[in-house]
C-alpha cells in the first residue's frame, strides 16, 4: 500500500490550477487528468460506484461493513490548484529531521523559506517536511487532502476489523475559483453529511468561514500623444490607483486575521486606455459583508461623477456564504470530528476559515460539510510546505471519523 507521501508526491506532478477567466466546465482541460487517475485508482481499489462525469467530478462507494443501517458519510477534496502561482512542473522536496532553521528552496534565485518570516515553522523542528523548490505552488492545497482520503480509503479496506458505514468520496474541480459545487449532484452522491478534507495546520476544525464576493472593476481611459495630452489624455492607470487608495488601508490581508473582514486585490493589468482590478470581498458578518459590497460601488461612483463620465464599472459576483448557519442545526457533525482528533491525540483547533471550502456551499445545498485539516501551510504560493507527520494524522483522523460514526449514528 503506498503511504500518503508517495500518493502526494504523484499528485503534485499533475497541474490542474483552475482559471477564473474561463467559461468551460472544468475551467481547465488539465484537471481531468489528474480526474482520470484518481477514477483509475478507485477502480482498482474495487470501489462501487465510481464515476466522471463530463465535468469532471469524481464519486466513488466504499461499501459499509456492519449489519445495521447507519447514515452514509462523506470526504470531499478538491483537484484545482490555485492560479495565483504556478503548479506547472512541480518538484517538491523532503527536507527530513528539520533543524529549525532557514530553509533554503531555490539556492540559484535566493529563495528561503525564513523562520523571521513563517514563525510557526519552527514548532516542527525534528519532524519532515515537503516543500517547493521556491518555483511554483506545492498543490498540497487540495492535493494533500486527495492523498489522505485516498490512503485513508485503501487502509480501511485493507482492514475490515475496522468496522463503518457507507462512506462516499468525492473530488471536485474548480475550488480555488468559487466553482467547485456548481455541478456537485448532491443526490448522486448520497450522504447524509460530508467533510472536506481542506484545512490547514494539524488540529484545524471548521464549521464558519468568509462570505465571499469577487468585484470585477473596469476603468476606461483615452490615449493621445503625451506631447499633445494637457486636457485630453485620461490615464486609467492612474484612476485606478485613486479607487485603490480609497479603500481602506488597514483592511488588507497582510493587516488583518480572525473574523476581521477585508478587501484582496488579487490582480491589476492595464495600460493608459483600459485597466482592470479584479478584487475579493470577504467578512463573516452577512451585514458588514454588504457594507463593503456597497463601498466599492459608492467609491467608484464618486469617481465617475469626478471625471464627469462612466470611466468605471464594477461588476460584483457572489461566491459562497458563511455556512455556520446550517453547520449549527447539524452539530453533530462536528462533535464527531472533535472526538475523532482526541482519539488519534489531536488537539481540535476549532477557528473561522479565513476563506472557503466547498463545504460552505454544499452545507447551503442540503449536505452538512464542516472541514478538516490537511496539515499544510503558506497555500497559494512559492512558500507553501507540509508537515508529514500532519498527513498521517489526518488520515488517522479520516478513519476514526468512519468509525465512530458507525458506532454513534
């Protein structure tokens, strides 16, 4: 049986980030490779059930193995990776008995995974780590959560004595853009509830995250020679920097943490005639999270009446809601994990999720899906590393889940 390292490192080779500015279904055609071996790998562990649909999501059955009828269960993670930075030509590298130092990635462009920068790291000194080669993204968001319910799955197959429901797996493309429940056949997949294996450092249990908006914001200027420009050009560019320094300041994500709210702004591309700023809105509170919505409009308005004409258009896009509101009346399914990470001796760190998971929209579709760590950390980026002691915990975590349910449900 291969462990969760091996199936990690596999996983990673596949680039599959998602791109928002497509309209197909998957966003990107290179997600259903990685789709199409994990089927592979299902079939050839003798799941029931298994399927892809032309969207690219993957389902699959382990059978129960008791005699009374209990709830099916699912894990659900996600195949995309982030498009925020590369996930092409990924080379991890196993840095083992870490000395709680500097680690250097890249030592030909300079790049240090630095302890002055990411503190926490230190807390794993003695322990193995998986990090980039300071090139590109890890993908152990969501690759790493595949990997430990696939280890997880396997293991519980090699071991009938552990005794469990029908437990559903689930993998979906398009996470990282808002996308991923979009063509999620709740009723195909057939669980009573669900957790997505999605989180970060060990411990992480979540049941609130962001609701979430993306702003598309266009600004359109007017171009002449800059000899003959006093009193016709009108720079985009720099109308854009005023709506930026509008925003407030201090309600960045480098400025903010817990349930601060904030304005991201993700991407700019422009020159003098047309820039576009594509932004994300998040806040836990549903009445500060429309407060903000509506401040990027009023904002951009004030410019417009500024230069007396429509130089800038906004157009917001809801993403997910906060799933605390249906997570509560389902409580169970979180007090299940929480005895889950006790019993494998790891401490619960119930938090906000500072983001979002399927989850939060799969919970508002009729499936209960808090979420679960999958032990990384620094997602998204050149500096994202995984503890391998945090995968094995949390395919513990995934069993004993399997496991307790049969017993309490």
């Amino acid at each position: 049986m291969e462990n969760v390292v091996g199936k990690l490192l596999r996983y990673v080779k596949f680039d599959t980030s998602s791109d928002e500015e497509s309209n197909t279904v998957p966003s990107t055609s290179k997600q259903l490779k990685l789709a199409g071996q994990l089927s592979k790998e299902l079939l050839r562990f003798k799941m029931k059930d298994v399927s892809l649909d032309e969207n690219g999501y993957v389902m699959a059955t382990l059978p129960g193995n008791i005699e009374k009828s209990v709830p099916a269960i699912g894990f659900i993670a996600h195949m995309d990776t982030s498009p925020e930075t590369s996930g092409r030509d990924v080379n991890p590298q196993i840095i083992e008995n870490y000395n709680g130092e500097d680690v250097i990635l890249n030592k030909k462009e300079n790049i240090v995974l630095s302890v002055k920068d990411f503190p926490e790291i230190k807390s794993y000194k003695g322990k193995t780590l998986i990090t980039t080669d300071g090139t590109t993204l890890l993908g152990a968001d969501d690759k790493a959560g595949i990997a430990e319910i696939m280890t997880a799955v396997e293991y519980l197959i090699e071991h009938p004595e552990i005794k469990h429901g029908d437990i559903k797996i689930g993998f979906t493309p398009d996470e990282e853009i808002g996308r991923g429940p979009d063509h999620f056949d709740v009723k195909k997949f057939n669980a009573e509830f669900a957790y997505t294996i999605d989180g970060g450092s060990i411990g992480e249990l979540e049941f609130e995250n962001f609701n979430a908006a993306s702003a598309k914001i266009t600004v359109s200027g007017r171009n002449v020679h800059p000899g003959e420009a006093k009193g016709k050009m009108i720079n985009s560019m720099l109308i854009a920097g005023e709506f930026i320094n509008m925003l407030p300041k201090d309600e960045i994500p480098a400025a903010t943490s817990g349930y601060d709210g904030f304005y991201h702004l993700v991407s700019m591309k422009g020159d003098v005639d047309k820039t576009t700023l594509n932004y994300i809105i998040r806040d836990f509170n549903q009445e500060k999270f429309d407060r903000r919505k509506k401040l990027v409009e009023k904002y951009a308005n004030e410019i417009n009446k500024k230069y007396n004409k429509d130089v800038m258009k906004v157009h917001i896009s809801e993403q997910y809601k906060n799933m605390k509101e249906k997570i509560e009346s389902a409580k169970y399914t979180v007090d299940i994990a929480f005895q889950a990470m006790k019993e494998v001796e790891v401490e619960p760190k119930i938090v906000p999720i500072r983001g979002g998971t399927d989850g939060a929209r799969l919970s508002f579709m009729g499936l209960p899906t808090p979420n679960i760590f999958t032990g990384g950390h620094n997602f998204h980026g050149k500096f994202e590393y995984i503890p391998v002691f945090a995968m094995e915990k949390a395919v513990q975590v995934i069993i004993k889940i399997a496991e307790i349910a049969a017993k309490k449900l």
